[in-house]
C-alpha cells in the first residue's frame, strides 16, 4: 500500500511532462508536415552518373 505513495505522484509527473512535451511540440510547428521526411527516405541523390564514353 505503501508503494501507492511514490507511484501516483511519479505517473502525474510523467503525465505533465507528456503534456508538455506534446504542447512544446506543437508550438514549435513540428507537426506541420508530416509528408516530405516520408519521402526524403526514397530520394536517392547520391547515384552513380554514367561517364561519357561508357556504354553498359
């Protein structure tokens, strides 16, 4: 029962960090677009370019 004590306050603690965290988040606009990190993944920049005179 005793336990009760410590672990009610530590999960409202953990609670208001969450909330704040998730506020902090959406102020700052980092849930504004949601999109285009998806899609970076699949862009591949770095690909090898054939030369001039190679013809494979």
């Amino acid at each position: 029962m005793n336990i009760l004590l410590v672990l009610i306050p530590l999960s409202l603690l953990l609670l208001i960090a969450a909330m704040y965290a998730f506020f902090w988040a959406v102020d700052n606009d980092q849930f504004e677009d949601l999109e285009t990190p998806a899609l970076d993944v699949l862009v591949d920049e770095d690909a090898p370019r054939p030369r001039a005179g190679d013809d494979r």
